[in-house]
C-alpha cells in the first residue's frame, strides 16, 4: 500500500510527523506491523486511514477491531459515519439486543444474553447466509440481523468496526465469518489481546447449575440426567477436598476421571429431547428460561470443555495449554451466607496458551496498535503476533505531567509488606486525595483487590472524602460508577486495576491525579502463578513483570489522552522501583521523581496543576 495513498486516506486535514511516521511504516510492511504509539498520538487515525486507503483499492474484508463497546461507538461515531462509509457496528454484545421470541410472552423484557436461544424453535432467526427469518414475514432478530448485515459488509467492501471478544469468538467458531476472507484487519489497544482471548474461552461450572440441568433433563431422559449427576457428584467430591475459599489446581488424574464422565453424556440425545419437551410443553421457555439457559451454555460446550480439559493434563503430548481450578465455599462462610451466593462449588478451565488462537484469526494483513506494547517478543510470546515493530516518538510535553514514586513509602509485595504498612498508604492515599479535592482537583485511586478497595471507602468516609465506586448489591456497575463520576459527581473515583486500570479516559482536566497502590504480581496462592511457575520457572518473573510494567503504563495514561491534557501519577508501593524508569518512553523520564517524600511530591502536584 502506497504511502501517498494513505496519506490521502487519512481523516484529518493535518498529518503529525508521529502520524506520517507511522503511515510510512505500514506502507513498507503491507504484510502487517505493530506499532506502538502514545496515548494522543492519534492511533484510532492512523488505523483508519489504512482500511479507507484499502477500500478505495476496492478491496474487501476491511475491520476494525478495539476491546469495548464503548471504544467502538467513539470509532463510528468519530470516523465511520463522515462521508460515504459503508460501516456496520457488527455487535455490541448480545445483552444490548432485544430476544423478540419473547416480546409479549415474558412479563420483563429479555435480552439475547438471557434467551435460551439455541434450543428455541424462533421464527425471528435469520439465517446468517440468506439473511430470511426462519419464518418468513417475521421481524428479524435484532442480534442475528447484526451479525448478517456485518457479515454483508465485509463481502461488499465496508469497513466493519466490532469489539475484539466478538471477531475472536465469530472468526474460529461461527460459519461465514470463519470462511469469510479479510483483506485488512486494525486491532486497537492490541497489548489486551491474550487477556480477552483467554477470558471467552474460559469455561466455568457450577454445584448449582449442574443441579439445575440434571433436574430439567430428569422430567424428559432420566439416563441423561443419571450421567449429569455423576458427573455433578465426582466434580463436588473432588472440590470438597480443597480448602475453603482457596482456588487450587487440580491434578491429572482428577482431569482425566472428569474427561470419562463428559464422554458419556450425549449432547445430541440432550438436545433432541429439550427440544422435544419445548415443543410438547413439559418445558415451559418462559417459567423454566433461566434453567433453560444454563442448559444451552453447559450442554453444547461439553464437546469444547473435554478439549479443553485435554489440553489441561500434564502429560498431554505437549505442555499443558490450560488449568483447571477448583474452589468452593463452606455453608458458614460469611462470604458465602452473607451475600446470597447460590453457587457454592465451582470448576473453572481457563485458557492460558491462547498465541495460536489468535495468530490463526489474525493471520492476513493486519496492523496492530497500542499505547504499551512495551517488549514485542514477550508480546509476540503472548499473542502469536511478531510483525515488523515500531515505537513512534512523542510529541506530548513531559513538561504537563509528573510520575511520583515517593521514597518515604513502603514495599507492598505479598510476602515483604506487614499490615501496618497497607494501613498507612491507604490512609496516606485518601488523605492526599481529599487535600487535592479541597484544591479543586479530582482523583482516581486505582488498588489491586476488592478489599482494598473496600478499605478505602471506609477511609474516605472516615476523611469525609466524597468518593464515587461500584457496588453489585446496589446494582451500580464500574461502568455506571464511571459515567457518573465523568458527569461531574464525587471528587475521587477508586476502583481495581482490573476495572479502571485501562480503558476509561479521563481527559480535559476531569481527573487530573491518580494513585496506584501496588502492581498486580500474582500471589504465590494463586493457581495461575502456580501454573506459570511449573510451566516457565525462573522465567515465569520476566512475564509478569512485563505484564506489571503494562499495566502501570496504562494507569498513567487514565488522565493523559492529547497532547493539551495535564495530570499526575503516583505509585505508592516501592515495588515500582524495579520497573517503572526502565520502562518509560525517554521522552516521558524527565517527568519521573523519586528522591522526595510523598508530602513534597504532593507540593510539587499541587503546583504544577495550579
């Protein structure tokens, strides 16, 4: 692809010398790059202007793909709807579409999320090659409608914009997209891929949905329901085991006796009956729909959970690609009882060698982009993606920020901090943020676990700090918390790294401070770094501190997003020592301070944001 061409693509009348960089890297590598580029460098631009370049050469199979529904509406709302763009928003998740079987028969409104949709005979489906509905003079089914109209647009030529989770699961699973041939593909914020491919390919049961199966299949095929219940009864042994409320790995035999349970259920003989008792009326959709779901989940993904339980085990031909790991909690435990919990025993396989997965759906032209690609061969270990790389300067003023790491504060590691020392910072953070509040400026305290958390908002109530977060019992989701602290409520937002680590901008001046407790390392007690530790030993430290050296890069940039912002950044725990300077942009060290004490790093804040 010519770089005149792309530049005559791009969105905007003026073209940035990071941007122009940028566009002449891909020209040179029309097979795909990597390009890591600083958050306001105009990423979202540069990716744009290669599909436009590639759809005015009239190719076709031309997608965008970023993490969130939220980072896809700004890619359409900001670039996709100028001009004559053919674009489909492909899916924003099946819990954002209506399920019209149920429209007028249920009494609440369901979303396709909530639909038992793969057993129901629905005349709304619309037939992803057609595009008719299963019965014809039916409204077409909001979700099916989507996925076919995006379909459509990749073979027509438009540039289809989708979240990542959906072209993962849609490119290796679902017919059409998986034969569908793309041309281009950009994947913004690529540094998550790994994550959100190990996170939908997880697979979860539960004492409680087991239940909820077996007593369905009971009232229509008893010798089904009888494998079910063994396989419920070996799976609850097995948990019983472990310690309460203690995730632990399971062994290879355990593995193996849950793999000879799963092969003697017979998922085709389930279905056939469900169906049946559907239509006959022993399963009622409506009264047994939630039960009905579960079904639909568990049943069709006992094929998948037996590879994936395969591929868990030891002695497999090769090293283990994923884990299993079991948990549970006793009746008495207040975490249990207190919260209403229904589940009390749970089996999880998580994915964890995901770099084939991903290289196979990305395996044409694609040109990956993010702000904290940091090393590209750990990052082409952990995605499979080892295209040409490059790291683009920046034109933001080190001069507007600053990076604390203040020398007076203690080591939060697992095994080297005592309580008294996550008692202080934490008191130390809150008291800072309600000072920075009482000066007019706002706060985001980003921790690490929900009991930190949670000690925060007991602090800053104690501190009389107006603190917005999220609550599940209240039915206020970090998504909610979000939206309301960027409308102008609360002086201070906290939450976990996993939930405002990344993927929520705080530009302009509406949070221009944030506090980052610790780095995520693993606990030694947790399965996934046991697993690590066996499958890498001492290199396991490599990977995880170029996840941590991520991660604390895209806390930064929470309140960072154009070259005209202003914020600072915290690190408390010591532990960022070892990382933080070796990792930051040349460009961006002069604004790193580590020789004064908090209370002076706080001066210096203040003064600066004044």
């Amino acid at each position: 692809m010519e770089q005149q061409r792309l530049e005559a693509s791009f969105p905007h009348d003026e073209i940035r010398s990071e941007q122009a960089t940028a566009l002449k890297f891909i020209a040179a590598h029309p097979e795909g790059c990597i390009i890591e580029a600083t958050t306001g460098s105009g990423k979202t631009a540069i990716g744009w202007a290669a599909l436009k370049a590639a759809e005015k050469m009239g190719q076709k199979g031309l997608v965008y793909v970023t993490p969130t529904k939220t980072q896809a509406e700004q890619v359409l709302k900001g670039y996709a709807k100028s001009g004559n763009n053919k674009v489909a928003l492909t899916v924003l998740g099946r819990a954002e579409y209506e399920c019209l079987y149920y429209q007028g028969i249920s009494e609440t409104p369901v979303n396709a999320e909530q639909s038992p949709c793969y057993m129901l005979d629905c005349g709304h489906r619309v037939d992803q090659e057609t595009g008719e509905t299963e019965d014809e003079g039916e409204e077409p089914c909001p979700y099916y409608q989507a996925k076919f109209e995006a379909k459509q647009s990749l073979m027509s030529g438009g540039i289809v914009v989708t979240t990542t989770a959906f072209y993962l699961m849609n490119r290796l699973m679902v017919s059409g997209w998986r034969e569908a041939e793309v041309a281009q593909t950009v994947v913004d914020e690529a540094h998550t891929l790994p994550n959100v491919a190990r996170h939908i390919f997880d697979q979860t049961v539960t004492d409680w949905h087991l239940k909820r199966v077996a007593d369905m299949i009971e009232t229509i095929n008893e010798a089904e329901a009888g494998k079910l219940r063994t396989f419920y009864q070996a799976f609850m042994a097995m948990v019983m085991k472990k310690a309460s409320q203690e995730a632990t790995l399971l062994t290879d035999e355990q593995i193996e006796k849950l793999v000879d349970l799963l092969k003697e259920i017979d998922v085709a003989a389930n279905e056939k009956s469900v169906r049946a008792a559907i239509r006959n009326g022993t399963i009622d959709p409506v009264e047994d729909r939630e039960t009905l779901r579960v079904l639909t989940n568990f049943i069709p993904g006992v094929r998948r959970m037996i590879r994936s339980l395969q591929y868990s085990m030891e002695k497999s031909t090769r090293r283990p690609l994923n884990y299993v790991v079991a948990f549970h909690y006793k009746k008495d435990d207040p975490a249990f009882s207190e919260t209403k919990k229904k589940a009390r025993y749970f089996l999880t396989v998580k994915s964890y060698y995901v770099a084939p997965i991903i290289r196979k759906v990305f395996s044409g032209p694609t040109i990956l982009l993010s702000a904290t690609i940091g090393n590209p061969a750990i990052f082409g270990f952990e995605s499979g993606m080892k295209q040409p790389f490059i790291a683009l300067e920046s034109t933001f003023s080190a001069k507007k920020t600053r990076l604390f790491q203040p020398r007076d504060m203690p080591n939060l590691s697992y095994n080297k901090r005592e309580e008294k020392d996550m008692k202080h910072a934490l008191r130390d953070i809150v008291r800072a943020a309600k000072r920075f509040a009482d000066a007019g400026h706002r706060s985001l305290i980003v921790v690490v676990s929900e009991a930190e958390r949670k000690r925060v908002l007991a602090r800053a109530a104690d501190n009389q700090l107006d603190m917005i977060s999220y609550d599940k019992e209240q039915g206020v989701s970090a998504r909610d918390a979000a939206r309301r602290f960027k409308a102008g409520e609360g002086s201070c937002l906290v939450g976990t790294a996993a939930q405002y680590g990344e993927g929520i901008d705080l530009p302009n001046g509406i949070c221009p401070v944030i506090f980052f407790l610790r780095p995520s390392f693993p606990s030694p007690k947790d399965p996934v770094a046991q697993f690590e530790e066996r499958r890498f030993g001492e290199q396991r430290w490599a990977i995880w501190r170029y996840r941590a050296v991520l991660q604390a890069l895209q806390v930064r940039g929470r309140n960072i997003r154009s070259a005209g912002d202003m914020g600072v950044c915290f690190f408390i725990s010591s532990q960022f020592r070892d990382f933080v300077a070796g990792a930051l942009p040349h460009w961006l060290r002069p604004a790193y301070r580590t020789k004064e004490t908090f209370d002076q790093n706080i001066q210096e804040a203040l003064k600066l944001l004044a």
